[in-house]
C-alpha cells in the first residue's frame, strides 16, 4: 500500500502496532518481520494472513500444543554452511539439531487430521520436505552437550582410549610421586598442578634442585618452584601427541560433518524460515488475544463496513484503566464514500477517523481486529492522510498553505482505490473562503470516486453532505445537559458544535454570549440551533427505545414464568382431580357393601367382598409403583420384535430377553426361567440413556 505522507504510519499510530506486535515475537525472524511489517494490496496474502492468525488464536484459546518450542537464530551458522571450507563446532551444530528437531515434530503435529482442520497454518510447510538424514548426521557425531562422540570414528575412538589409559598411567605415577615428595617435606602443595599444558608438582624454591626434573615457572611469591619430574616427562609427551591427534581428528570430523550437512544449506535456511514464520504467527495470534482482535470478512474492492469496532490502542488504554471503550459503526461503500463527521471538539471525531485507518492497516497486514466478525474490509492501494496542524518550517510554509498542498496531492492522485481522512477540512483560514475551498475539494474528491472521511466544523460543508450523492453526514453524540461528550458516531445527520451551549455550561456572562449570538448571521445560528434540539431529541428517542427493549424483555420473562406457573397448576390439578374421581368411586362400592350388609344373613360374604375391594386397592398400588420402575429404566419403541430384543409383558409388566420366534408366540427369557407368551402379549422396549 503507498501511503502519503511517509509519516501516515506514524499519525495513525501503526508504529505502535508494530512495536507492540515486536514485544509478541520471539525469534530474531519474526522481531524482525514483525517491525517491518507489510501492508499487502493482494487479497490471497490478506487472507492467508489473517486465517493463519486466526487459527493460531485458536490453538492458544483451546490450549492446543503446537511444537515451536525452540527459539532460534542461525542466521551466522546457515551462511557458514553456503561457504565452502567452513567449518560449524559443537554448539552451531547442536543449534542446527534442534531446528531439525523442531520441523520433524511440526511434521509430525500436522497429521491428515490437522490438515484438514488448519489448512492455512499447514500451507507453511508445502513444497518442503522432512530430511531425517540431517538429524542422523548430526547425532551420529555430537552429543548432547555439542562433543563430538567417541563412536565418531575408529580413529578417534582408540585415539581416546589411548588417552584413557595413558592418562590412568599418569596419574597413578604422580600420585607415588607426590606421596614421596610429601614424605621427604618438599611440597608446598599436596595436590598435582598444571602448567604450559603439563602436569608439574609444587615444590618449596630451596629444593627445586633436589627434585630432578623441568622447571616450568615458579609463583608471584618466588616460594614456589613448578617441576615436571622426570619420570613423567615421557607419559606427558606421549599425552600431548595423543591430544594434539585428538584434535586433529575432531578438526576433520567436523569438517567432514559441515561439508555433507552444506548439500542440504537451501533446505535448512527453509527449515529456518519456516520456525520463523509460526514464531511471527504465533506473536500474531497473541497480540489478536490481547485486543480481542477477530477475523473480519475481506473483499476485493473499495469497501468499508465495520461494526463494534474498537481502535486497539485505546482499548488496551482503556482496560489497563478500567473505562469502556465506544465501538465503531460505520459503512463506507459505492453509496455513502466520503463521511462528513460534525460535532464539538474532543468529541471523538479524530479518534473515529483513526480507528478507520489503523484497523484497516491491520487488516492489510494480516492483523486481527478489535471488530464483530461481521464486519467487511475492502481493499485499497492508497491511503492518505491529513490531520492537525502541518506547518512546513523547511519550506516556509503557513498551517494553510500545507494544508492546500496536502489537498492538492490528494485531488491529483486520488482514485477508486484511494482511501483518504482529513481531519478539520478547510481549517486555518478565513470560515467562508476556506468553507468554500473545502465544498470544491470534497466534490473533486467525491468525483474521483475516492472512500473517506472528513471532520469539520463548516456548516456549509454538513449542508453539502446532506444534498450530495456519494457524501453522507455523521455527528459525534453530546449529552448538553451533562456537558460531556458521548464518543458514540451516529450515521446519518450532521453535528452541532455545541458552541454556545458550552459557553452557557461553564458559566460564561449571559451578555457577552448573547452579543456573541447577535454577531453571527441569524440563519447560521438558527441552523447550528436546530442541529443542536435535533440531536439531544435523537438522543432522548435512543434512551426510550432502550427502555422500550428492556420492557419487552422483562414482559417475555413474566410471560413464560406465567407459563410454567400455568402447567404446574394444570398438573396439580389433574392430579386432585383423579384422586376426587377416585374416592367417589369408592365411596359408592362402600355404600353399596353397606346395603348388602344389611340385606344377607351370609355376612361372611359381605366381608369377602370388603376384603377384595381392599386387596384389589393395594394390589393397584403395587402395579403402579411396579410400572413407575419399570417406565424408569425402560422405554416403548415401535417395530418388529427379533431375537435378542428386549420385550415387556403388558399384563404383570416383567421385562426379558427373546430367545426364539415360534410363529405367533416368543420364548422370553424372564429372570432364570424361558417362558413362552403370545407375541400380542409383549411390547418392544429400550434401556433408557443415563443423563449424567
């Protein structure tokens, strides 16, 4: 994106982005990526972008372990690699390892499965491979500490275990050595030294001539003498000849291990690049977590629509301060391309204009945003920008003049693709003829077919918005009575700039105020006036349709409560219902007994039939606590009973397992024992699912 002028990132406070975007990075690759951050005109880089940011989000949200656990920089080592006779040592070569490591295991995480689920994050990998045979060459020579392995190579080997020995033999020497010395008093110290690479003993200066062997040095103090003994001087040389063939041996190795890992240098700087990029996109991903950034809708035209937007800046602001940060709702498109925002001064006009274009600088570069996912981005190769006082002292230029300038770079180089915010258009000159000059550049603009917004204060510049295909006015909310600004953007109509309002507020003198009004032509004032009711009556409009959805919202509540209030009422009365219909009956078999009893003489009857209406009394009981169980653990399904199903008997309500078919009848298995009942006798029934 050409941005004019260069200091655009700067005014829109992009810098900021980056730097914070830095702090989110790890490795050199990404720091450095992240403050060099480009603002793409493609919509396949924009998309890939911000789909790598967002899955990434994901990963982090859902604690998803993604291997790039290794920061690393190897820039030095992969140049040394592209140079011929270059030799990497021990620990350039564990850091290559490790990056071999890191693209085996982020090969490995991006399973068919995963793939499928994070296909923009898996496309980093595509047109690569996974090289084992790196890892392989690297372990079979270092450790992990960055030594090379005895098991290098069979020279090397029994080049060290000759140094094993001799070195046991050495040692087993001094020790008689010492302990002779120590007997005979000439030590000044017990313990063995080393000298010039060799191993000496410390004797007192008045007897370095009774020890036979080489002086080497004596101490600062000249009390010390540093004596090789003779009998060591061969072991020592054939010590320093095994360990200058060490050396040598480890020297050739590693140069051996450099020139077969040089065959896979292109490879390993994609492997680099690669940890690089899921380090930037992972720093990415927690700075969107940070804003509450999401992943808007991106079009491939001039085209903004943003909804709860927030400017990032002013929201971690907010947060670390506890205020609530006002979102954003605007459409700038073929319809409505050029917005004029009205309204008084630190109202949020110039915020408003900043979110705009800081957030679709983000977008350009990949960046999640504080928006609803709704929202839509289009595309534009030209952003320009004019905001604030930009006198030209190079140049010997008034606040005026550069504005004009400023003005004129716009109108030549504007186009479709062109999205442009001017803050105070037509300031810093006389109101008409400046008014004037803003009317002209705002049509040539709007001719031009360039998206933008512009602030004013120009009365006739709201006038023209409100009669112009292409330019629509917005204002700046303002609560009068509370004399406070209300940072909410309403589409739509033009703002007052509140000005005698205020000067009323603050307790300005009534007289001066009204000579102040007498001064301005009387259709300006009335027009500010009108502009001023309108708004605080929109606003009064607002705050009732608010009460309004919160009554409508209270009403629907009390409806359902009403509801089930209703069904548990009807509930409990079909029960009481039941329970009236059956005393009746009751009441009527008993009176019926009472009759009977005094009619027989066979009494014994009588009581027979009071015993069975009692009987028959508990043994409903017991039926229908038996089917609450079994209605509990089981349920009727509909379809033809098979073998293996589960089947219950409609008349004692047992439940079992059918274990054959013989015609129209089933053997059921019913506890331990088979039965067989007529097939119209069952139903079909499932186990019922346990609802944790």
């Amino acid at each position: 994106m050409k941005l004019y002028p260069e200091s655009a990132s700067f005014q829109l406070e992009f810098d900021k982005i980056k730097n914070l975007l830095t702090e989110k990075c790890r490795s050199e690759y990404a720091k450095t990526k992240a403050a060099e951050l480009r603002i793409h005109t493609k919509k396949e880089f924009i998309e890939l972008e911000l789909k790598q940011s967002h899955e990434y989000r994901q990963l982090l949200q859902n604690s998803i372990y993604f291997p790039n656990d290794y920061i690393l920089n190897l820039s030095r080592e992969l140049r040394l690699l592209n140079i011929q006779d270059s030799m990497l040592v021990g620990e350039e070569l564990v850091s290559l390892r490790k990056l071999a490591m890191s693209m085996e295991s982020i090969f490995r995480w991006f399973d068919a499965e995963r793939r499928t689920a994070y296909p923009a994050l898996a496309q980093e990998t595509e047109g690569t491979y996974y090289e084992k045979a790196i890892l392989q060459m690297i372990n079979d020579v270092i450790d992990d500490s960055g030594n090379v392995k005895d098991s290098a190579s069979g020279e090397l080997q029994s080049i060290r275990m000759n140094l094993y020995r001799k070195r046991n033999e050495l040692r087993r020497l001094f020790d008689r050595i010492i302990s002779k010395l120590n007997k005979q008093g000439y030590l000044a110290e017990i313990e063995e030294s080393f000298l010039n690479g060799r191993r000496v003993v410390a004797v007192f200066a008045e007897q370095k001539r009774t020890v036979k062997g080489i002086l080497h040095g004596e101490s600062d103090s000249r009390r010390t003498a540093f004596i090789e003994p003779e009998e060591t001087v061969e072991l020592n040389n054939q010590l320093y000849e095994l360990e200058s063939a060490e050396k040598k041996e480890v020297y050739r190795i590693l140069k051996e291990l450099t020139k077969h890992l040089s065959v896979y240098a292109s490879l390993l700087e994609t492997y680099h690049t690669i940890v690089g990029e899921y380090d930037y996109i992972r720093g990415k991903a927690s700075f969107a977590i940070d804003i509450h950034g999401e992943y808007p809708v991106v079009t491939d035209k001039a085209h903004v629509h943003l909804v709860k937007a927030f400017h990032p800046l002013l929201y971690l602001y907010n947060q670390r301060t506890q205020k609530p940060t006002i979102p954003v709702d605007l459409t700038l498109d073929e319809k409505s391309r050029i917005l004029v925002i009205s309204g008084p001064n630190a109202g949020g006009k110039t915020v408003t204009l900043k979110t705009v274009g800081l957030l679709q600088m983000m977008v350009q570069s990949g960046l999640l945003v504080p928006v609803h996912p709704s929202s839509q981005f289009g595309i534009f190769k030209q952003l320009m920008i004019h905001i604030g006082d930009t006198q030209s002292l190079e140049f010997e230029l008034s606040t005026y003049s550069s504005h004009l300038l400023a003005m004129k770079y716009f109108m030549e180089n504007s186009n479709g693709k062109t999205l442009f915010f001017i803050d105070e258009l037509g300031s810093g000159s006389d109101p008409n003829l400046g008014g004037a000059f803003a009317e002209v550049i705002l049509e040539e603009l709007s001719r031009k077919h360039a998206c933008g917004i512009v602030t004013t204060h120009y009365l006739n510049l709201k006038v023209m918005a409100n009669k112009t295909q292409g330019i629509i006015n917005g204002a700046m909310a303002f609560d009068e009575k509370k004399l406070q600004p209300q940072y909410k953007l309403i589409v739509g109509k033009p703002g007052s700039s509140y000005t005698f309002s205020i000067a009323e507020r603050i307790g300005m003198d009534k007289r001066l105020i009204q000579k102040a009004k007498e001064l301005v032509h009387e259709e300006h004032f009335q027009l500010d006036k009108l502009l001023n009711r309108t708004e605080q009556d929109l606003h009064k409009v607002q705050q009732r349709e608010k009460e309004l959805q919160h009554l409508l919202k209270e009403n629907e509540r009390l409806k359902k409560e009403m509801q089930q209030q209703v069904e548990l009422l009807k509930q409990q009365n079909q029960v009481s219902e039941e329970k009236i219909a059956y005393l009746k009956d009751m009441e009527r078999k008993l009176r019926q007994v009472v009759i009977e009893w005094k009619k027989t003489e066979d009494k014994n009857k009588v009581v027979k039939q009071i015993a069975a209406l009692l009987f028959n009394k508990n043994e409903q009981k017991v039926v229908s606590k038996k089917k609450k169980q079994i209605d509990s653990k089981y349920e009727e399904v509909h379809g033809d009973i098979k073998v293996g199903d589960k089947v219950k008997m409609k008349r004692n309500l047992q439940v079992g397992e059918v274990l054959e078919l013989r015609g129209k009848k089933a053997v059921v298995k019913i506890g331990m024992l088979p039965m067989q009942i007529e097939l119209a006798d069952l139903s079909l029934v499932k186990e019922k699912e346990v609802k944790e």
